[in-house]
C-alpha cells in the first residue's frame, strides 16, 4: 500500500470542486459532510459524495468525513 503523504479535504457542496480534489496531486481526498455542509443540503451532500466514488474511487483514496452517529444525519 503506498504511504499516503497528503490527505485533501474538500465540501461536499459543489460536484466540480470535489472533482477537482480528486483530480489534484493529493494523495488522498476526504469528502467533508459534517461541518462544511448545511443541515439544509445534507441530503444532497450525501448525493454528492455517492457520485464521486462510484466516478473516483479507483484513482486515489477516497474517505468521507460524516455525522456523529448520535445527530439524525
């Protein structure tokens, strides 16, 4: 397994701007849905995040930063 040097985080706002993680020299990114997200656009975050890996996932390491398991999301 290659030693991951830089992990990227990055919204779950916009699709263009988590392609554009992925797509960086980063060795990693990490899907933010708790803080960086809205309650409001929590279910389209979690849309979001679903597409990039089935469209990503096989370039780079792709983690998901998600809620406490204690909140309802």
């Amino acid at each position: 397994m290659k030693v991951q040097r830089s992990y990227l985080f990055v919204p779950a706002k916009d699709f263009s701007i988590v392609k554009k993680a992925i797509l960086s020299d980063s060795d990693s990114v990490i899907i933010d849905l708790e803080d960086a997200v809205a309650q409001s656009e929590k279910e389209k975050a979690r849309n979001l995040a679903k597409q990039a890996l089935v469209a990503f996932s096989r370039l780079k390491p792709i983690y998901i930063r998600i809620n406490d398991l204690s909140t309802e999301y």
